[in-house]
C-alpha cells in the first residue's frame, strides 16, 4: 500500500476499515493510533459513522415505516422524528466521512490531546438558542450543552440519539452517557448502544435496556420516565426504592416520599355511545344518559365544533363548502388540561350543505340553546381504507385528578356512509375502540364517549378512524371534554 509520506493514517484508516491490512501495516496503524490523541479521535469517530450507517440505519428506518402505520401522521416537531435523523445521519456521514479521508497536513490537524468528543450535534429546529450562541451542525460535542429554547438533536459516538427540548441543561459525560440537570429528552437507543445511561440530580440514574424513552426533570429536581418502547432500569434520586424495570407503555413519577410510583400510559376506556343527542349537547333540559360531571351537558369543560354556520332557510339555496383549512372557521374553546389540539394536514372542513342543527357552541351554556347548522371535518384518502389519524392533542398542565371525558360527535349528515366504520383513541401504548353501527345512524348526531385517565402534561392523544369499505372520505363534527370528578381505580403498583 502507498502511503502519504506525512500522514499515512487516512490511507491506513480506510483499508482497515475494509478489512485490507497486512499483518505489518496492522502494526504500523496500532502504533498510529496508540500514540497519537488526534489518530485516536479520527478512528473512533470514523468507526462511529460508518457502523452509524451500517447497523443503525437499517434498524432505524425500519422502525420509522412501523412507527409511521402505527402512529399515522406528527405534525408539531415532526424533523425530529426519525426520518429526518436518518436524512442528517447520511449527510452527515457522507460529510465527515470524506473530510477524515482527505490527506491533511500536520499543520491543519488539530492540537494534541485535543478534547474527544463524545456525540455529535446532527440536527436543530429552527428556533434553537443556546446559551453560549450558534452552533453549527456536525459540531463535536463533550461536556455540558444549554438549550434555552427549540429543540436539538445529539447523536452520541455509541449511536445513541438524544432529542432535547429547549430550556435544557444536559451534559455529555461519556461516549454512551450523559446528565440531565434540567427539562426534557427522548432518547433512541439501538440494539448496539445498550446499556446507554442518563443520570440526573441527586444519584437519579435511567439506564436503557434497549428502548425509546423520555425522560423530564422539573425545576424541583423531580424526574419523570415515560417507556415507550422496550425497558429502562430506573435508581431513584438518594436511592430511595432502590432500582425499578419499566416496560414499554410504563410511566414513572415520584410519590411524596420520594418513592417511585408506576403506572401504565395513560389508561384510556371507551364508556359507550349516547344515541341522538347530538342536536342538543350543551342544552341541559335534554338528558344525557352518559354525563360525566352531573350537569347534564356535553362539553362544560371544553369543546372544538368544526364550520358551524347559521341555519339556511327550509327553500333557500344550499352553498356548500368542502375544502377549506380546518382552523379556519372552527369553534375553539379548549379546556386547561389541553394545551393543544391540530387536525391532520390531510384534512379540510366542511359547510353549508344542510347538515344537521346543533347547539350553538358560541352562546353561553344554558337549558335552552340557539342552534346553528353543524360542519364537519373531512378526511379524505386515497388506496386501501386504514386507520386515519384525524386530530392528535397534547396534554396540558392541570389535569383533573379524575381524569377527563372525551366526546366525538357524528352522524350529522344524511350521507351515513360518511361517518367513521371505527374510532380509536390512542396514547403511546394505551387505546380504546369504538365500532359504528351503521343502524344506528341516522343523520341527527351521536357522541361516542372515551376516559382518559392518568394523562401527564405532555402526553400525546391521537383520535384515528377508518372510514366504510372503500369510501374515500370520513367525516366528524365535533370534539368535547368533560372533567371527571371522582378519581378512578388504576392499574397502579408499587415496586
């Protein structure tokens, strides 16, 4: 093999790695590395992209596709998922790839015993900030990072990748490891960086076992764990309980002793369907046989109606609308436990084609109410009917200790076979099912009824459907939220 005469690791480095080095050049490279802190920098980071390509590509782009017909459609920080990770991890790869093969001059190689680097920055929402200013993509990193606001994505030097959520304190402490001081991560971790290790506050330790997690850290020290795929090995700050295996769907928090209380993610029940009650949901004088909180209303605490417009006249023209942005005429009032809620960008909304009249969801709730025609929100497909995610919410502060009632009203419209076949409600690894009778439907509103138990801020609830047979389109008009008062009996125990 002919080296450069200056530099022959690059040379040395790429026939390694393809496995063509003779018995003498093996040596002449072990030297190379052994002695010299920047040919140990180069090779171990050179060996991290090309099995970064090699083993975790495939895997991760694997789980995407699954990730992508279980989950259905993220609109709010979608870069981060892992498609995009994929796409930087390439370019990336590529990038540095072909920089640590070019020939360099000793004078352009970094300094002796300059610091390793442990992850490498591979992705930035555009609203990032750092406490200490820009930093580029493909930046080395070690030690402690300061995310102050928008998100950042680490890749760590054992294929480990850490999105953190701004405002972050967290510290890189070795090639599969870090710190969380402060605020929220999601970590991945491939079948090769197992045994990847978060600590936090106070001997706080999460050790994975081969999963994808969240991990959250309050301003009081206080971690929470959400598993979502696989196991977490969990020491609780001071060692109090001792360790503690979470599984996939699992929820950690600390009880007021401090001792860690698990409890499955969130618990979601359908309770059943009230049948013709749609017309009149906020009017207390009509009975509601599935009322949450006792004031016979649906909705007390909240509600979002998709194109509600006046009433037309029994002889006057109907002007139908049918293609226009969902937040664009929609009656929003969300409840403090829902900090928000997007529809599909798949969908569009609905309007004056003599659907039927409900409650006027603008006028103060009373036992008599105004009515307006009912909107609808539409999602169109194309190819095979599949579970079609609709409207996904995000769990805000202040959720009820009870739980909360969740209410979809259909069967607004004459066209029945537009109604959802199926309705889930879905949260991690948590769901219910509601199947449509279409004998049932008869174009004057009902409301299918979902619990939501144990929700933490920042959980995420997807409502799916799955439209009839080979239809295009399915069609809801309304969503509502109703606090459940009494605390409910929970699939919790104690470690």
């Amino acid at each position: 093999m002919n080296h450069n005469a200056d530099n022959p690791l690059p040379e040395l480095l790429a026939a390694y790695l393809d496995g063509r080095l003779s018995a003498d050049e093996l040596r002449e490279f072990a030297a190379w590395v052994d002695t010299n802190d920047d040919s140990r920098r180069q090779y171990v980071q050179l060996c991290y992209l090309t099995s970064l390509l090699a083993e975790t590509a495939g895997d991760v782009l694997g789980q995407v596709r699954e990730m992508s017909r279980e989950e259905g459609f993220r609109v709010q920080g979608s870069g981060f998922r892992f498609k995009a990770a994929i796409a930087a991890l390439i370019t990336l790869a590529a990038a540095l790839t072909y920089w640590y093969l070019l020939p360099t001059p000793h004078s352009q190689l970094p300094a002796p015993h300059s610091p390793v680097s442990f992850a490498i920055l591979s992705d930035l929402s555009s609203d990032a900030q750092f406490a200490d200013g820009d930093r580029p993509l493909g930046e080395g990193l070690t030690g402690p990072i300061e995310l102050t606001a928008g998100r950042a994505q680490l890749m760590f030097s054992s294929t480990a990748v850490v999105d953190l959520t701004g405002p972050c304190r967290f510290e890189m402490t070795g090639p599969n490891r870090g710190k969380l001081a402060a605020g929220a991560l999601e970590a991945y971790v491939p079948k090769n960086a197992r045994g990847f290790t978060i600590d936090g506050p106070n001997g706080m330790k999460a050790v994975d076992l081969g999963t994808r997690f969240k991990l959250a850290i309050d301003d009081a020290g206080r971690p929470s764990l959400d598993v979502m795929t696989g196991r977490v090995e969990f020491t609780a700050p001071g060692g109090v309980g001792m360790k503690t295996t979470l599984a996939a769907g699992q929820k950690l928090v600390l009880d007021a002793s401090g001792r860690p209380r698990i409890t499955t993610l969130p618990l979601i029940a359908f309770v059943g369907v009230d049948h013709g009650v749609g017309a009149h949901l906020r009017t207390g004088s009509v009975p509601k046989h599935l009322d949450a909180d006792g004031d016979n209303l649906y909705g007390s605490a909240g509600h979002v109606y998709w194109n509600t417009t006046p009433i037309a006249s029994a002889d006057g023209p109907l002007n139908g609308h049918n293609a226009e942005r969902p937040a664009a005429n929609r009656r929003l009032r969300l409840p403090p436990f829902i900090a928000q809620l997007v529809e599909s960008p798949d969908t569009t909304a609905a309007r004056d084609f003599g659907y039927a009249p409900i409650d006027d969801p603008q006028a103060p709730l009373s036992k008599s109410m105004p009515q307006v025609e009912s909107g609808m929100l539409v999602h169109s497909v194309s190819g095979d009917a599949q579970a079609l995610t609709m409207v996904r919410l995000v769990v805000g502060r202040d959720v009820p200790a009870g739980g909360f009632r969740l209410g979809v009203l259909i069967d607004c419209t004459d066209k029945t076979h537009l109604n959802p076949r199926r309705l889930s409600l879905v949260s991690g690894q948590s769901s219910a099912t509601a199947e449509v009778d279409e004998q049932t439907l008869d174009g004057v509103g009902d409301v299918l009824l979902f619990d939501v138990l144990e929700a933490r801020p920042g959980d995420e609830i997807e409502l799916r459907v799955i439209p009839w047979g080979d239809l295009k389109s399915t069609v809801i008009s309304a969503m509502t939220f109703d606090v459940l008062p009494k605390p409910r009996i929970t699939k919790e125990r104690q470690p």
